[in-house]
C-alpha cells in the first residue's frame, strides 16, 4: 500500500497536473506578483541597412502617398505605398487581428499582411522580407483603439507567420520627434520640409480634383491631368538638390562653415528651409502644375449638391473599399465632394495643445501660491503660459500660412482651413472639447460649421464600424439636428460589408439635397433677371469663365457652385453692359472679347 502511494506520488503526469493545478490556485488566490506588459523590443533600423531596407507605409489618398514616396526617395530611402486597402485586406485583419477592433485596424492591419504575402507569392523568403523590409506608421497612446495600433500590427504580423517584422512608429503626440529612435530613419531639416509640401499638397490636390471633375466638360479629362500634374511635382519632390552652405558659401567662407558646427547647422537650417519654400525649382514646377490644371475646361452651370465629408479620420480619407467608394459613388450620383484635407487634424493637435496648456495651467504652473508680494513668481506663473502658447501660436501660424501658401501657388480655389477657434466653440454646447478621441468635438464642430454658414447641401459623415468616439458624436448630431432645422446630416457606418444598404441610404438624404440645391439655383437665377440661355452665351464669349482657377468671389448664403458662379456671371453682364452703353455714348469702338 505505502509502495503504491509512494509510486503515485512520483507518477510524472500526476506531479505535472499537481503542479498545474497549484499554479492555477495560486493565481486566482492572488499569491503570484502579476506579470506586466513590457513593449516588445523592436530590431533596429540602422543607417547601414538603408541601401537594402524598403520603408512601407499607407492610408492615405495616392495624390499624398506619391508625394510623400517622392520625399523619402528624395532623402535616399527605399520606400513603396501599399495598395488602398480592400475587402479581402479587412478579411485578413479579421482572420488575424484580435475580436473587437474597430474596421480601419482590421483594413489597415491586414493590408500590410496581405501585401507581405503577396511579396513572398513573388517569390521572397520570409526572412528576405523581416530583414529588407519595415512598416511606418503613426501611433499613439490612445484614448481610442488607435492607442492599439502597434500592437495589433504586432499581433496580426505574428498570427500570419511574419513575426519580427519591423513595425516603426511616428506617434501623432511626439510630433517630428519619431517613436523610432534608430538612426536608419533619419529626421532631417530636408525630410521635414519635404513632408511638409508633401502633406500640403496632397491636401490641396485632393481638394481640386473634387472641386474640378464634377464639371469638367471632357470626361476623364481631370483624372488624365491630375495624374500628370502629380507625377511632375513627385519628380521635383524626389530630384531636389539639398541645400549645403559648405557648397554654396563664397570660397572665402567655406573653411569658416567646416570648421564651425553651430554656425553650419544653422545656415544649413535656414538655407534649405528658403530653398524648400521659395526654391526656384519648386515655384516653377508649383507654376507648371498650376498651367496644367488650368487647362481643363469647366462648365460650372451645372447644378450640383455639395456633400461635406466628415467623421472618422481614416474613413473619410480613403478612397476605396473602406469607405465603400463612396467619393466615387456620390460624383456618380451628381453630387459635388467637399473633402477634409489632413492639415485640419494638425491644426487641431495644436489647438488643443493650447486649450490643454491653459486649463491645465493652475496645476502645472511653477509656484502653487505665491504671496502677493512675490512679484517674480507670478511674473514667472504669467510668463510660462505665455511662452508655451506663443510657441504653439507661431506653429498654428506658421502652419496656416505654408497652407495658404500652397492654395495661392495652385490656382487659389482651394478651400482654407476652418479656424479652428470657431469649430470648438459651436461644437461646444453639444460636445465637451476636452472630451478626446478620434475626431473629438470636431464632428460636430464640422456639422454646425458647414450648415450655419451654408458651406453645402449636405454633410456626410463616414464612421468606421466600432468606432468609439464617433458613436459618441452620433449620438449628440440627433441634439444638434434638433436644433438646426434644416441640416441634411447623414451618419454611415462602413462595415466593409453592407455596401449597397449604405449606397441606397446615401441616395435617399442625396434626393433631399439636390432638391434643396435645385431650388437654391432657381431662386438665385431669378434674382439675376436673366435666362439661362443668356447667361451661358456670355460664358461662351467669355473662355476665362471656363477654366477651373478663374475666381469666383465667395457670396455668403449661397452653397452651390452653379448658384454662386450665374450670380456672378451675372454681375459681368451688368458691369459689361453698363460698359458698352457708355462706351457707345462716348462713340468708343470696343473690341470683340480676346479669350483668356
Ligand atoms: S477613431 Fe474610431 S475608428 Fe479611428 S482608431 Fe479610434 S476607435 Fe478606431
């Protein structure tokens, strides 16, 4: 019997499930310390594996990601766009990724994943694509799923068996100063200044080509130009000489600047700043690029509803199966796409930077409670505020103006950003611009912003499925609704699946809004006194009013293109006809109208 008991008790599989059993107990009794989650450590990225090393990346519109491509090239790097992401992407990120992500994790993850094997159905072994390649992309610490991002790219990439792929991170809160801390990805002034154009660009493109092909009169005509529009700026991007003092100094100041590191960083600084900005190359392929959109010939009589795209930030920017196509679908539809450019997402970083510094500011402050007589402590309280904002004041300015910048160099129709003052300060009321997340207030701020002042027909909001912040604000636009009458405002949850039901929801609050436009149109044509047919003859004398950069001044209370360009047309025809009649009277012969 004690032999027995003795073999028992030294059974190897009795002692492994004794000893399992012990350490379930012991976790639930809480006698274990708990284990903590450490980061994964990331292989590096260094500067010898540049030459070899292809940088990655995605999820924006192809008119940014050729631009930005055309930077990293630019700076020496390997660098390829994945493709826009699609349904069978956001069925890998399903089949990899965790249960209960929102639909930009499951699309984006499993882009990268798709298209890695895609690489090795090329032919590459596993380890030539873990060793030649790295993804970048931007992360952050939250508060919403994409505080998750990085480690469901971790997840993903190991579930699809490419553990160890190199994921790099540009966290939106660190700004220029990159998460990925290797030397192989450099943030040089020339690569900051790059991305810069890159990103206003892009931006600015986008926003025209939406403003132009709904009235271009030769179909296809807009994509065929952008097209060669991108590729000539891309090739500017890419070919820039980089500024060096050390080549451009007057020989005599040349062992100056060699021997001085101070002095040859900082004319370094502002030398290729200057040649980024106002560079002759860049101004002449700015002027090119503007020649070339030029030429496209609008018919802006056309009577369109303008759509505002808002909502969530990857949703309302992509131009494919994640959104449904659904930019693609509305111009089908006859609408007009207004689009979000990426620069009003920085301009509310730094916003809130500054709304943040000052109602943090009585905890942050350097003296807690200076008496009265301290003069230099609430000299130092006062000041420190003051520093922090005008240093975040001179961001925004700087930010504003390079944008505007780039609209003036490009024809000058492209929308400018929405001050951003005013946006937390209508979405307010509803909206708690401290609450963060997502798009925050900016949801609602955009859906009282574009209604109050008649900016469009319409607004459109494009919220991933499982998006956290954005059924927050989905669920404060039915208050806002109720109190501005008037508003089309439609929320769409893209799913990546539910296709045609969006569509069909989308055209039925479309139906509403083209009539509203129709009406804005007649009631604006029969304020001019004139017919249509007077209106379009003139447009025919006159071939400047044909072409998409020839300005149209802003009418306030009018939303439509059509509505806004025959008012004008119009007030030509007056000031025209006021003109011969007192040229006739003076017996001055007018010449026949030149073109542009
Ligand atoms: S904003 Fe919404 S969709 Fe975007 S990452 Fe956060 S939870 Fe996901």
């Amino acid at each position: 019997m004690a032999t027995n008991l003795v073999q028992i008790a030294n059974d190897p599989e009795i002692r492994r499930r004794l000893e399992a059993e012990r350490i379930r107990l012991r976790k639930i009794a809480g006698l274990d310390p708990p284990e903590h989650f450490h980061r994964p450590v990331e292989r590096a990225f260094t500067a010898d594996q540049r030459s070899r090393v292809t940088i990655l990346f995605g999820g924006f519109t192809w008119k940014h990601e050729d631009l930005i491509r055309a930077v990293f090239q630019g700076c020496g790097y390997h660098c390829e766009k994945l493709p826009v992401p699609d349904v069978p992407a956001f069925q890998i990120g399903k089949e990899f990724g965790n249960n209960g992500q929102c639909n930009p994790t499951y699309f984006t993850v499993g882009n990268l994943v798709q298209y890695l094997q895609f690489l090795e159905k090329e032919g590459l072994s596993r380890q030539e694509i873990l060793d030649n390649y790295v993804f970048f992309t931007a992360g952050s610490c939250g508060p919403c799923r994409f505080g998750m991002y990085e480690a469901e790219y971790r997840f993903a990439l190991k579930n699809a068996g490419f553990d160890g792929f190199r994921v790099l991170l540009f966290k939106d809160s660190d700004g220029l100063k990159a998460e990925s801390g290797e030397p192989g990805l450099k943030f040089t002034v020339d690569f900051g200044f790059g991305m810069l154009n890159a990103l206003q660009l892009g931006d600015v493109i986008n926003d025209l080509i939406y403003q132009i092909r709904p009235f271009e009169v030769a179909k296809g005509e807009t994509d065929r130009v952008f097209r060669e529009t991108v590729d000539g700026l891309c090739k500017d991007l890419k070919n820039r000489k980089s500024f060096e003092i050390e080549k451009q100094a007057p020989n005599w100041a040349k062992p100056k600047f060699k021997s001085n590191k101070i002095l040859r960083y900082t004319f370094n600084a502002f030398g290729k700043w200057h040649e980024h900005m106002w560079g002759q190359d860049y101004l002449d392929a700015l002027q090119t690029a503007r020649d070339k959109l030029n030429s496209i010939e609008v018919d802006r009589t056309r009577v369109k509803p303008v759509v505002k795209i808002t909502g969530e930030f990857w949703a309302q920017l992509t131009e494919g199966d994640g959104n449904f196509h659904m930019f693609e679908f509305l111009e089908r539809e006859g609408a007009q796409v207004l689009v979000e450019p990426i620069a009003t997402w920085a301009a509310y970083l730094m916003y809130q930077a500054k709304a943040n510094a000052i109602a943090k500011w009585p905890v942050n402050r350097p003296h807690a409670h200076p008496k009265w007589y301290q003069v230099n402590k609430h000299l130092a309280n006062s000041l420190g505020l003051r520093k922090k904002l005008w240093a975040i004041g001179a961001g925004e300015h700087m930010w504003n103006f390079f944008y505007n910048r780039t609209i003036n160099h490009l024809g000058g129709i492209a929308h400018r950003l929405v001050p951003q003052t005013e946006l937390a300060e209508l979405a307010h009321p509803f909206y708690n611009q401290f609450a963060r997340g997502g798009e925050g207030h900016l949801e609602v701020g955009k859906n009282v912003y574009y209604t109050v002042h008649k900016r469009c027909h319409m607004v459109l909001a494009l919220k991933p499925f499982g998006c956290m912040p954005s059924s927050q604000s989905d669920g404060v636009q039915s208050a806002v609704i109720n109190k501005f009458k008037d508003m089309i405002f439609l929320p769409i949850e893209t799913s990546g699946e539910g296709e045609v039901n969006a569509h069909s929801r989308v055209q039925m609050a479309l139906g509403e809004a083209k009539v509203k436009a129709k009406a804005e149109f007649e009631h604006c044509l029969k304020a001019t006194g004139k017919s249509l047919e007077q209106i379009r003859s003139f447009i025919e004398e006159h071939p400047e009013l044909k072409r998409p950069f020839y300005h149209v001044p802003h009418r306030e209370g009018v939303a439509g293109t059509a509505a806004q360009f025959i008012l004008h047309v119009s007030d030509r025809i007056n000031r025209d006809t006021r003109f011969r009649r007192r040229a006739r009277v003076a017996g001055v012969a007018i010449p026949a109208a030149s073109g542009d």
